[in-house]
C-alpha cells in the first residue's frame, strides 16, 4: 500500500501533516532539560520555558507560581495545537484525531459520574474536566443515576455509546464499578480503536498497531500490578484486558493468575519486546516499572516520525506532548520540594 | 510590726489557736503544691522533647507524602479529582480523651478508623494504582503524627498554664500567706503578753493599796488605843515605803497566793 498513500497522501493531508512534524521540533530536547533541571525556584523554570514553545502562554503568569498552574498552561498550549489541527482536518484524519481524545472522553464521562453520585455540582466538574475530552452532552450526564439512564438518555448521542454496550448492567453505580466500568470501556475503545487503524491500512496501520499494541499490553500489566491483594476477582481481571496485543491470548491466560510481581515479570517476559524492558530492571524494582515503561512508549512514539505518509505522528505528538508536561510536572515539583537529587528519576528524555 | 501585712483580729488566745492552725496548714499546702510543680515541671520537659522531635520527624514526613504524591500524579495522571468526588466521609477521625498528671486534666488526641482501607482500592487501576495506595499511605503516617502533635501541643499549653497557676500559689503561700500568718501570731502573742503585763500590773496596785489601807486601819488603832508609841510614830514614814517594796517580792514570789487570797482578783 505504500506507493499508493505517497500519491495521495498529502492532498488532503499533507498540510496537517507539515504542521504536526513542525510541532515536534518544538518538543523539549535534552539541553532544555538539563537546564530545566539547574533551576533553584519555579520562577527559574518559567524563565527557561519562556524560551521554548511555551513561551506565550507562560509569559503573563503573575509570580508567586504554582506547579499546578504551569501544568495547566503547558497543557493548554497542548490543546490549542490539537484544537488547531483537528479543525483543519478532512477525513478521515478528523475520525482519526477524534478517536486520539477518546481516552480523555472517559475519564471525562467517569469524573461526572462519580460527582453526580456524591451530588457534586456539574458546573464544579466541567471546570475538572480534560478540555481534551470534552463533548456536546457532557453537562448532562449529571441526570443519569444508573448505568441503563445512562446510557439511555446521554451516551447513546456520544462516540462512546458502542463502548458501552459491554458494561451495561443496572447496577447502582459505586466506586467499585465505577473503576471497573472505566478500564471496561478503556477495554471497548482499545479494540475499536485498533480496529479503525487496520480499516485505515496502510503505513497508519502499520505504526498504530505497534503503538496501541504496546499500550494495550502495558494496560494489562497496570491492572493485574494495581489489582493483586484487590477484590477484584481472576475473571474480572481478564475481562479488562484488551483482545489484541503482543501478550494476547497466552499472556493474558498468565496474568489473570498471577498474584505477585515476580509471577508477573515470568508472563511478560515470555514475549521478547517486554523481555528486554524487564532485564533492563533489577528484581524487586517495581518503583522504577512505571518510567522504563514510559521511556520504552517515548522510543516507539519517536519512531513514527521516522515514517513517512500516516496519521500515527499525530497520535505520537499527543503522546510525547503529554509525557513532555508530566517531564516538567516532574521537574517543577522537584524544584518546588527540594528534592533535586530526585529530578532525573522522573524525566523521560524524548529527543 | 506593721498592721499592714497581718490580719485585723482580736488578739485572743482562740484567734491564736485559728492562726497557728493555719499557718500549718499553709506550710503544708505549700510543701504539697511544690511537689505538684515539679511533677509537672518534669512532665513539662518531656512533652518538650517529644515535641522537638516529632516535629522534626513531621517534616521529613511530610516531604516524603507531598513527593509521595508527585509520584502518584506521575504514574497516574490527575487523580485528584476522581479521589475527591468520591469522598463519602471522613475516613480519619479524631477521638479526644484526657489524661489526668498530678491532677491537671491533659486533652489527649487519638486516631480513629483504618484510613479507608477497602473503598478506594481500585482507584488507578489502569495505571498508578500502587503509587496512589503509596500516597495514601504516606499521607496517613503524617496524619497520625500530626495527630500527635496536636495532642502534644495542646498537652504543653495546658501543662504551660497549669505549671505557671501552681506556681503562682506556691509563691503566694511562700510570700504572702505565710508572713501574714506568722505576723498575725506574733502579734497576738504581743498583744496577748501585754495584757498579761497589765494585768500583773494592777493586781500589784490593787494588792498595795489594800495594804496601805490595812496600814492606815492599824496606825489608826494604835493611835486612839496607845498615844505614848514614839517609836512607831518616828519610824511611821519610813515604813509604809519599806512595807511597799516587801510587798512587792512578796507578791511576786508567790503570786498565786495573793490570788487565791484576794477576793478582788476575779483570775
């Protein structure tokens, strides 16, 4: 399929496609870091991501400065560049983009949801809300007080409904089901959204499979590690794990038995990618699980600049951006605790 | 003796006898209340040092939470949110109750409940959910001693008060009450001594004039019954001045016989 994306590809895409790879260069490289990372006050920080693609919405932040508040501005200029892009997008790169903010929708849909069962108000959680989630009906979904109303009256309207066909029960919402009724859907969109890659073909199909394959797979790992010693039972914990992926079906079979770490690192080990993220950890070291892991997504995510012609560099820009504002979320606190010597246990370095 | 620094009472040997068992309730007191200041004092100190030290420990704690928490937001995305609206209530309490030292009631804090242990368990279940149950942790060691040392605070500023009470009375006792006491007995006593005096006094002057009059009754007879007593009559002035003076140390050698002779003595 190659020779045929490169003939049409950037008739319709071509700009867009400019933009995002333009974009990349405005990621934060390793210099940036360790300049980051001689700061002595949150203001120094501000001072050197003024110098950066942050600069303009940094730039009239008044002094005292929080953490939180360069979170929320480096992820606004996240936003504006997606907002940006997606507007200017045909299909079905706009299919693509909107399925990129899907996993936002979520967290979305399930923040309100628990609000409304503690009856927070709505307007108190729309201000919560990831603006890359947000949705038409979102405010609504205060109504619903069961997964059947739910579904009923708001999500059938949204993307999501199809996702949902797997967890509607009526049982009464609680913190219990609700988690679970979020990894579920997770579950839902993984699926669809790698079948949408495949329909795509093509480059895109190749890069997207590798990417949600990997994240696929690391979701498993994530539930069966943050589900041992739970009430969640084996059959749940299968039911969680998406049907695709470098560890399905065998790795799963293993996963949902296994009870510790170790038993853990056995399953995963068996598939040879994942063999060499776990050689690269001493035993016990399960602290340091969550950054190799996203240093192994950053190094994938890198690679899809390097093809030409697909819709995963945008997927990739979304991904690294974000890992980018969790870089800095790492240093500012760092800086902000006093806790330098702490600041390279968190930075996954991108370029 | 000034009247200023005793109490205004009738000098009498019962008001003596009230005063005397005050003063020896007051150096009592004043013994007791001592031995409370300084068992206070002691538990004084103690409270002190814990509370340098749980302090410091604080600090370190509460580092470690706040990063605790950084790391959880690492691992796990922004999960304030989802944690706050599913708060229900208070999953830490705090239990007051007192403890009693040397008498002073001290408020003492403790904590109830397990942190909710079994509701939030799931939270992050796609990803962070160890690093969120590590947070909760953290912050649950530095709620427990932050329980402390509230307790310990509030232990110091009531001890603080009560220790400064005591002390207080105890200097009261020392420097007011007992003086006062001692110098209301010193006075009685004086008082009481010069009355004695007085009436030593009188029964002297009354007991001589008895014998003048008895004196001038007998040179009376004389005379009317024999007028030719020369003798008498020439040592006559000299003798009721040598006759006073024997009087005298006759009535002070044996006192109690002029009283008990005299019907004018009435004590």
């Amino acid at each position: 399929m190659y020779g045929f994306e490169a003939a049409s590809f950037n008739i319709k895409d071509g700009y867009l496609d400019a933009v995002v790879r333009g974009h990349r260069s405005g990621l934060l490289t390793q210099a940036d870091y360790n300049n980051l990372a001689q700061c002595e006050t949150l203001d120094d920080i501000k001072l050197h991501l003024t110098g950066t693609d942050y600069g303009p919405y940094l730039a009239n932040e008044p002094s005292p400065l929080h953490v939180t508040t360069i979170v929320d501005r480096c992820t606004d200029k996240l936003v504006d560049d997606w907002t940006k892009m997606r507007c200017n997008a045909a299909q079905p790169l706009a299919t693509f983009m909107d399925y990129c903010t899907y996993g936002h929708m979520i967290d979305n849909v399930v923040l309100i949801v628990t609000g409304t069962l503690h009856e927070r108000d709505v307007q108190e959680l729309l201000d919560k809300c990831h603006p890359l989630g947000m949705f038409d009906s979102i405010a609504t979904l205060a109504v619903a007080s069961n997964m059947r109303e739910l579904y009923r009256l708001v999500l059938v309207d949204t993307p999501l409904a199809p996702y949902f066909s797997e967890v509607l029960t009526s049982e009464d919402l609680d913190e219990m089901n609700i988690e679970i009724m979020r990894n579920t859907l997770y579950k839902a969109y993984l699926d669809d959204f790698a079948q949408f890659c495949n329909r795509l073909g093509g480059t895109t199909a190749e890069v997207m499979r590798d990417l949600l394959a990997f994240e696929a797979d690391r979701r498993a790992l994530n539930i069966t590690l943050n589900s041992i010693g739970t009430e969640l039972t084996r059959d749940d914990r299968r039911k969680l794990y998406s049907n695709f992926g470098l560890l399905y079906p065998h790795g799963h079979t293993e996963l949902a038995v296994a009870e510790d770490f170790d038993q853990i690192r056995n399953a995963m080990e068996k598939c040879p990618p994942y063999q060499a993220i776990f050689t690269k950890m001493g035993y016990g070291e399960s602290q340091m699980l969550d950054k190799v892991l996203y240093e192994e997504e950053v190094r994938r995510l890198v690679f899809t600049f390097e093809q030409q012609f697909h819709y995963g560099v945008f997927f990739a820009y979304m991904r690294l951006r974000e890992q980018e504002i969790r870089n800095i979320m790492w240093v500012s606190e760092c800086v902000a605790q006093d806790q330098k010597s702490r600041i390279t246990d968190g930075i996954v370095y991108i370029f | 003796m000034s009247t200023q620094n005793r109490y205004v009472v009738a000098p009498t040997v019962t008001v003596l006898a009230v005063m005397k068992g005050r003063l020896s309730g007051a150096i009592k007191g004043h013994a007791l209340l001592k031995k409370k200041a300084d068992a206070l004092t002691l538990r004084f100190r103690q409270i002190l040092k814990k509370i340098v030290q749980t302090k410091q420990e604080m600090g370190k704690t509460m580092r470690a939470s706040a990063f605790a928490y950084t790391e959880a937001r690492y691992a796990a995305g922004d999960f304030k949110h989802t944690v706050f609206d599913s708060v229900e209530g208070a999953s830490v309490k705090v239990a007051a109750s007192q403890d009693n030292v040397a008498g002073v009631k001290i408020p003492k804090f403790e904590r109830l409940g397990n942190g909710g242990e079994t509701k939030m368990n799931l939270t992050g279940l796609g990803a962070g959910g160890q690093q969120i149950q590590t947070c909760r942790k953290a912050y649950l060691k530095a709620t427990d001693l932050l329980i402390e040392l509230a307790s310990l605070q509030t232990a110091f500023l009531t001890l603080d008060e009560a220790i400064k009470t005591t002390n207080r009375r105890v200097n009261a006792l020392d420097n007011v009450v007992r003086p006062k006491l001692e110098n209301t007995i010193a006075y009685i006593k004086g008082e009481l001594d010069e009355l004695e005096r007085e009436e030593f006094f009188r029964l002297k002057k009354v007991q001589s004039k008895k014998k003048r009059d008895a004196d001038l009754l007998q040179k009376e007879k004389e005379a009317s019954g024999a007028n030719d007593h020369s003798k008498v009559a020439n040592g006559g002035p000299a003798a009721p001045a040598d006759g006073f003076m024997g009087s005298v140390k006759k009535a002070a050698s044996n006192l109690l016989d002029a009283v008990g002779a005299d019907e004018d003595i009435v004590f």
